[in-house]
C-alpha cells in the first residue's frame, strides 16, 4: 500500500497546440521545447553552456561542413508521441544539407548525429532526453557534461532506452559513427580548466 510520502504526483503533460496557445497568449515568452509533455525553456544559457555549445559545432563543422551542423532547431519525431515531443537539440548534423530541409525539419532518418550541452540538466538529458531520442531512433546522441567534463556517448536506440552508453573523460578522444578517423579531445570541447 502506498503511503502519502509514496504517491507520484498527478502531472500534466502538455501538448504542442497547447503549448502554442499559451505562446500566443502571452503566457510563454521565448524559445521553449516540449519533452514528453513538459515545456521546457531554452533562455538564458550561460557562458560556459555557449562556449561549448560553440566549441562544438565548430568541431563538427570543421568534420561534415557548415550547411550539415544545426544549432538549437527543432527536429521532426515523427509518428512517435507528436503531439508531446517537440525537442530543439543543443546541436545537430544531417545527412543532407541545410536546403534540403526548407519545408520539413529532418526526423531521426536525416540525422547523424544530435547533442545536448549540459551544465545543470544532466539529470534530464540522461534519462528524459534519452529516452524520447532512443524511441524516435536518433542513432547517435551525445551529452557534453560540462560540470563532470566528460562526453556521455549513446548509441544503439532501444524502445525507450540506448543499449550502448559510454562516457569519455576530458583526455579521451571521441568520433562519431559515420567519421570515426576525425576524432577530437574531450577537454577541446569544453570551456577551459586550470588543471588542464
């Protein structure tokens, strides 16, 4: 029997029209994303969030090409929980280029690769985040983990969850799938440390 201290409390998820209606409203001010329901804002990222968000796509443009990187936009999940689900990744790569996109965003067929930079929301980004990426089947989703500076890596998307997920310290160096020679060191990926 569960106990007062034991019930999980009543939530409500919100969908995409609601999410638009309350924009319109007024009542949401902003860039938000919507994540299994819960509206979620994408304001005021701080200095070391936009130096490695930065550093990132500087990396990655300098492996697939500025017009393949995407930062901060919107990717399609399909007929997976539409209604639920609108996330805006940190950074993104595609397999086409920017223009190939001009009437549709690119859903988890389109994509190489997506991350998220996290300084307070490893938490989310390791379970919520995963989640929702393994189901739409992101086939490579990475977590900059700024406060642990290292690189939690996910592959292999699983119904819900990534079979394989493993983390890079700062002195390790790490590719993607599709570009495994053009590798990079953690630590440049991140803002700078005394101790490095």
């Amino acid at each position: 029997m569960q106990t007062t201290y034991d019930r999980t409390p009543n939530r409500i998820r919100f969908t995409r029209t609601q999410r638009e209606t309350m924009r319109d409203a007024g009542v949401l001010d902003g860039r938000y994303e919507l994540i299994d329901g819960e509206i979620i804002s994408k304001m005021g990222r701080n200095p070391p969030h936009s130096v490695t968000v930065i550093a990132l796509c500087a990396w990655l443009i300098s492996v697939f090409g500025a017009l393949y990187v995407r930062s901060q936009t919107t990717i399609d999940v399909g007929d997976t929980d539409p209604e639920h689900n609108d996330p805006e990744p940190d950074v993104a790569v595609t397999i086409a280029p920017n223009s190939a996109f001009a009437d549709h965003h690119p859903g988890s067929a389109e994509l190489v690769l997506v991350a998220e930079v996290s300084d307070s929301t490893l938490r989310f980004d390791r379970t919520t985040k995963a989640a929702v990426y393994a189901l739409i089947g992101i086939r490579e989703y990475w977590i900059v983990d700024i406060a642990g500076r290292q690189v939690w890596v996910h592959r292999e998307p699983q119904p819900e969850r990534y079979a394989e997920v493993t983390a890079y310290s700062a002195n390790e160096r790490i590719a993607t799938l599709t570009r495994p020679v053009d590798a990079v060191r953690v630590a440049d990926l991140l803002p700078p440390s005394v101790a490095e």
